[in-house]
C-alpha cells in the first residue's frame, strides 16, 4: 500500500520532542523516503504545519521548513499513515503512573497499548514497528504479544530503537550522535527488520556508530544510560552540600575529578537538580522494574538518586529562607528560568516547579523570568496559592525584589546590565546563583550579596565589619 513515488515510507506516531525532531533530520537526510509524523491532537499537528511550531529547538524550524511538504508530512490521519509505512516508529508519551499497581514508579503504557492495537486493526502489510518511546525493558515483548494477538497474516517485526537526544541540542545530537542502538530479535526476519534501519541510519551516520544489540538489552540500555548521567549530577550536586560547609569550591572539585579520563570532565556541573521528562522517570522506572525482581537493595541504590536530587532543590530553597533572616512573608524573589535547562520552552519535571511552590508556601511573592517557558510555567503553576507573576523582561522581574535566584542558566542572564538590576532592588540585594552562571566577583564588588552554589558565600555582613 506504499506511496511509490518514494523508496520506502516512514511514520512516525507521535508529534512530540522526540518524534518531531527525529523524524525531521530523518527526512533531511533520506530525501527518498518520505516521513510521515501523525498526532491524535489536531492543534499539535496544525501547530507543526503552521510557521510557529510547537517546540522550540534550535536548528529545527529550518530544517523543518526545508522538507515539509517534500517529503516529511504531518497529518492526524493516523489510519492511512499506518496503511501506507513500511517502517512505523512509535513515539507516544509514556508517563509515569498516577493510579494504581507502581502508581509513582512504573510506565503508564495505556498511549502505547492503544497505537498497538490501532497498528494492528488498520495494517494490510507487513510493518517494521520501532519502540522510541521510553518504555520498561520486555515492553517490547508486550508490543509484540498486542501485535500477533490472533492469526492475523500479517507480520510485526519490533525493534528497539531507544532515544539518546537532549533537548536543546537535539538536532546536533541526531545529526552527529555518539552511538546509534538498535536492539532485534536475533532470527533472520529480526535481523532483515534491523539492517533495513541500520541502513536509514547509515545514510549519515557511520555504521561503526551503529550499535546493534538483543531487544532487551537494548532496552535495558536506554534507562541505564539516563541512571548515569543523573547518577553523576546528583553525586556532584552531594559534594556541593559538602563545599558549602567547608569553603571548598564545587567548580574546582569538578575540574579537579574531571582531568582523570576515567571520570571524565561532562556533566559534573553542580546545579539546583536535574529535570527534564527522561532521568526522574526512567530511574523511577528501573527501581520498580529490581523491586519487580525481588532486588530490593539494588532498587534502593537508584531510588537514592531521585531523593538527592529532590535534596539538592530543598537546599536550595532553605539557604535562600536562612539567609533572608528565616521569613519570605511577602518578599518578592525574582525567579531566573524556569525551563529544566536553557535552549528549551520545556519545563517537564523543572526544579523551578518545586522551588518555586516551595517560596510560594513560605509565602513570598514570585516573579518569574524567562525567554521561552512562561506559557508552561503558567499552567505548572495553575491553581498554585499565592503570589505569582510572569515577566518576559528580566530588569522588570527583578525591580523592588528583595533577592534573584538564578535556577537555569540562560546565557542571556548572564549578560544582563547588573548595576541598574541592582539599582532597581530593595537592599540588600540578594542573588542565589543555582547555576553558578554568574561573575559572582563582580556582582559582589557592584554590592550584591552573592551565594553561588557549592561556594563560599560572597556577602557583605561577613566581609565588612
Ligand atoms: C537527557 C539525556 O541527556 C538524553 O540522552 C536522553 O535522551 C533524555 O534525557 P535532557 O533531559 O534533554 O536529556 O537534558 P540533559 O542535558 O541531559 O539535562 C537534564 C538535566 O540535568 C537538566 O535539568 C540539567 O540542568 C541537569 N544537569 C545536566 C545538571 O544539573 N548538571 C550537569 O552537569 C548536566
Ligand atoms: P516525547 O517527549 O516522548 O516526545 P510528548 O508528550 O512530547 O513526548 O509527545 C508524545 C505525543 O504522542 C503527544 O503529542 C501525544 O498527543 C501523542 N500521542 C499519544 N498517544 C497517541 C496515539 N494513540 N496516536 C497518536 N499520537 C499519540
């Protein structure tokens, strides 16, 4: 039933950070295939039709300007897309419970499930079905099972194919990425399905890049690497606790580790926490997935990750009450970001969240800057007691506040005019640098109390006297 105006067709079920940028650089780089993204939500698909697309990435919108139409479609016609593909990547969101066995811990599958089903009840043909949604390990048994659930002729073959890409960066990550994987059964229909997307991959990747794996520990793979990466942040985000009581400097100590190869120099930027829809989730993931298995200590070695990070926005949020003199009643604190990270409008699981709820309940007044997240800080925050404001202009946010807590690292932030911020704010002018962004040397020397994280404090009741 293919298009046979192109080599092969691609679809891709789910129009999201994932699915949106993926199959974008896809169809940039395999010009004879086309690309097909499909959505239940009409505005999401509109929005990726229209000239203001639904996510901010940058490198996307050119990209995707360059081929829509050509040969990468959106559409919410989900039936016709399953119909005509020879390759279906699924791409749907796979939250963590809210209800019920693993509530808190586990995947919820139900979006999962429910394209499984619809794949199966539409498809004429035989289709590669590709898991990019994060999913628990032997979820792909589970696609499977749903797939070849009656003797139906038609064939499934499932590959995992997880995904590595940050956001903010996701475009370069897919263009030159450190490894693809690529995990299939090991029968020659399993591994026929696995080179005819090696070879898609291949058609700007090196194929030494290309990793290829059993399903599971493809799988597996895919919450180990995200366990990590989150490992190290909250493992340096410990030490910061350590610096701030002993005047050692976290940036020093994370120099200092890094020169050794064997640790190496990424990722060991102390911070408020980490955020992000991937690393609490995943890691929530694999401690239900050891307590399924009865390896309760190994489960609480990762859950010890999560708990230190939510540890580390605590901290946060107590030296700013500590240092001004134990009450925020009424205090107004302007909040600097509030995207998880820079270079994103996404604010999935963004320590701003909880810090700001936290002043919030200390009853102070919240400003919030930010180039790209006001709109999601807004509905983070809906229904949230208290006073909260959402200012595009950082100089605005910060005006009459009595204290800046800088909680994401924007390069703007940095090369803002301090002095007439300074100027603009009660006295004394307070700035919490979660990030450690700032030239907090000079922000002292303007008359700022500075308290970086992971840093001796720089503020002018200790030092003048
Ligand atoms: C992550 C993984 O990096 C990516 O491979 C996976 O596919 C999805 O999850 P992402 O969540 O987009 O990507 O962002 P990432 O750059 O990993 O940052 C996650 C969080 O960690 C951010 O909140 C960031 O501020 C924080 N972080 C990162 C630190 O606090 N310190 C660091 O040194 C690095
Ligand atoms: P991710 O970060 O994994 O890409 P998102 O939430 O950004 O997650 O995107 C997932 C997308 O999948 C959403 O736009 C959602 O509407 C879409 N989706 C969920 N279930 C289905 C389905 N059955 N058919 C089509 N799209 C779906």
């Amino acid at each position: 039933m293919s298009d046979q105006t192109f080599k092969k067709n691609i679809l891709c079920v789910g129009a999201g950070y994932v699915g949106g940028p993926t199959m974008t650089v896809i169809a940039n780089k395999c010009p004879e295939y086309k690309v097909t993204v499909v959505d239940i939500s009409q505005p999401r698909i509109d929005a990726w039709n229209s000239d203001e697309l639904p996510i901010y990435e940058p490198g996307l919108d050119e990209r995707v300007f360059n081929v829509r139409g050509k040969n990468l479609f959106f559409s919410t016609d989900i039936n016709k897309g399953i119909k005509e593909a020879d390759i279906i990547f699924v791409s749907v969101n796979t939250p963590t419970k809210t209800f019920g066995e693993g509530a808190g811990k586990a995947s919820d599958l139900q979006y999962l499930e429910k394209i499984a089903r619809q794949i199966k009840e539409v498809a004429e043909s035989d289709k590669i079905v590709v898991e990019k949604s994060t999913i628990p390990v032997r979820a792909a048994e589970a696609l499977e099972r749903i797939l070849h659930s009656d003797d139906s002729k038609t064939h499934f073959e499932i590959l995992s194919n997880p995904e590595f890409l940050a956001e903010g960066t996701a475009i370069d990550d897919m263009e030159a990425p450190d490894r693809v994987l690529i995990g299939s059964k090991d029968t020659p229909s399993g591994l026929k399905a696995r080179d005819q997307l090696v070879e898609v991959y291949t058609h700007w990747v090196p194929r030494e890049r290309v990793i290829t794996t059993n399903l599971w520990s493809s799988e597996l793979s895919k919450l180990v690497a995200n366990a990590f990466l989150a490992q190290r942040i909250s493992s340096i985000n410990s030490i910061a606790a350590i610096c701030e009581m002993t005047q050692a400097d976290v940036q020093e100590v994370s120099r200092a580790i890094g020169k050794d190869t064997r640790i190496g120099a990424k990722f060991l930027n102390a911070g408020v926490g980490f955020g992000g829809s991937c690393f609490r989730k995943d890691i929530l993931n694999m401690v239900y997935l050891c307590e399924f298995y009865g390896l309760h200590d190994v489960a609480q070695f990762w859950a010890q990750v999560v708990k230190m990070n939510e540890y580390s926005m605590d901290r946060f949020v107590k030296r700013i009450l500590r240092t001004l003199f134990n009450t925020l009643v009424g205090k107004k604190i302007a909040v600097y970001g509030f995207a998880f990270k820079p270079d994103t409008g996404d604010t999935r699981d963004a320590p701003a969240i909880t810090i700001c709820k936290s002043l919030l309940r200390e009853k102070a007044h919240v400003c919030i800057t930010d180039p790209h997240a006001l709109k999601n800080a807004a509905l983070d925050l809906e229904g949230v007691e208290g006073a909260v404001e959402y200012e595009l202009d950082p100089y605005k946010a910060a005006e009459g506040a009595h204290a800046i807590a800088l909680v994401t690292e924007w390069k703007q932030f940095k090369d803002l005019d301090y002095k007439r911020i300074f100027d603009s704010m009660s006295k004394p002018a307070s700035i919490f640098d979660g990030r450690n962004l700032l030239d907090h040397k000079a922000l002292y020397d303007i008359g700022f109390n500075v308290y970086p994280l992971g840093k001796p404090d720089l503020d002018h009741f200790q030092n003048e006297d």
